[in-house]
C-alpha cells in the first residue's frame, strides 16, 4: 500500500492539517522547528485493494446498463451521460456524494473535479486511496447549474444506490456533505449534528459516518481539521469493524 508516514505527512498538508512534534523538555522554543510528526497511531490495516476489472458478478452490468438508460426523471434531458460509479466492487468502504457535476457529467465518472482532487488526499491521508474504495453518488446525472436534487430526483434514482450497496456489501459508508447525508439518513438534521456518530443505512444497516463535502473544505479551509477528526474516526471504526467480523468468523 501506498504510503509511509511521510507521504501521509504530504497528504494532510495538502488537507491543509498542520502537525507538530512534542518539544524535548527543556529544549528551547526557537530549537523546536515544527516538522511533521509521526502519525498518530491508529490501528488500521490499508484497505483490501481487490480490484474491479474481472469482476464477474452478473448482476452488475445489468444494472450499469440501466443507469445508462434511464430517463426516470427530467434530469436524463440535460446529462452528457450518467455517473454509475467509480471503484473497488469489493471495497469496504463506499463512499457517497451528492451528484455529478460538470467536470463529472462530461467524464462519466463521480469526483473527479477539484472537490475530487481534495477527496483524493482525503482518501489518501485515511490510508483508503481511491482505487480501493468505491464511489457513487446519490444522484446519477447531473441537476442543472448544480443546483440541489429535488426529492423527486432522489425518490427515483436512490434505488440505484442501494441495489450498488448490495452488491458491494461494504462494512462503511461515508456520506460527504449535507446532501449525501439528509437524503441517505432521510433526516434534516444539520450536519454539523450528524457528523461523530455511526448511523445506519437500508435494510441491511450498513454502518455509515458523515463528514464535510470536500467542496466545502475548499470553501471553507477552516474546517478541514474537523474532517481529519472525521477521517480518523473512520479508520477506527473501520478497524473496529474488522476486528468484530474476524472475531465472528472464529
Ligand atoms: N460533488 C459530488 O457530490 N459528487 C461528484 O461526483 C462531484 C462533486
């Protein structure tokens, strides 16, 4: 797996997380440059990185050529294409945003403008890069002017999501931004409210953590340390997660 507490160290300071190592005792102030430290531990193991090609579930194709044909609601009129889905089938961690927007529309795949840079690092810091999780949105196709997804929308394409849960069966869900949230935990709960918790999803009660949408973070930088609290809190319960399916295993 990618990564040592170096390139992590790069990864956060691009989240814009400023990390300080504990001063010698009686060292002086001015001898206590501020590198980075070594990572905090957390007992996380690096994703399972099986990868997507040579899946051969025959449900998924399926299912991807439905997206591809749908025209469940108006939003079909305006996309370039639908947004089905990025990733690892296998992952543990899925994670969901709110729908494509332009850069998305035109490529066919979720996040894959800035926001999608800073997901990337986030990804990255958590030690689950992209290619070993999966992404998906609430919305396959695109509102106009990125406007937000009328509930109708959602009604419609949600389904679509779920039948992808299923086929991932993945141990957690994080839900980035207010709208991947509200419309997954079917709630109006502000964010800052849902955020530091393990709710649940569907039917099968996937295990599922908020977090700030990246999109936000480069709105509002302040709050990136708040992510990073969020971030790590996936990987422990991630490990937690892991642990418990081992343990029931035998
Ligand atoms: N924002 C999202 O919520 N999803 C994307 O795919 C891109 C930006």
């Amino acid at each position: 797996m990618s990564g040592g507490p170096l390139l992590r160290a790069q990864y956060l300071e691009s989240l814009g997380i400023d990390r300080y190592v504990r001063r010698q005792s009686g060292a002086p102030a001015a001898a206590a440059p501020a590198p980075v430290a070594p990572t905090p531990t957390i007992l996380t193991a690096p994703l399972a990185t099986a990868p997507s090609s040579g899946d051969s579930d025959p449900r998924w194709e399926p299912l991807a050529a439905e997206v591809r044909a749908c025209t469940k609601c108006g939003l079909h009129a305006g996309r370039t294409q639908t947004v089905f889905g990025v990733g690892n089938r296998h992952a543990e961690l899925l994670v969901v945003g709110e729908a494509p927007g332009a850069e998305e529309d035109r490529q066919g795949e979720p996040f894959v403008g800035r926001a999608g840079q800073l997901l990337n690092s986030m990804l990255r810091a958590m030690r689950a890069p992209r290619e070993t999780v999966y992404i998906a949105n609430v919305l396959k196709c695109r509102p106009p002017g990125n406007r937000d997804p009328a509930p109708e929308e959602v009604r419609c394409c949600l389904p679509y999501l779920q039948r992808q849960i299923e086929l991932i069966a993945p141990r957690l869900m994080l839900a980035v931004g207010r709208i991947a949230a509200q419309n997954l935990l079917a709630t109006d709960t502000p964010i800052g409210k849902l955020r530091g918790a393990v709710h649940r999803f569907g039917t099968q009660g996937t295990p599922l953590i908020v977090t700030y949408h990246p999109a936000y973070l480069l709105r509002s930088p302040g709050q990136k340390r708040q992510s990073w609290v969020d971030l790590r809190f996936v990987q422990r319960e991630l490990a937690q997660l892991r642990a418990s399916a081992r343990s029931a295993k035998g």
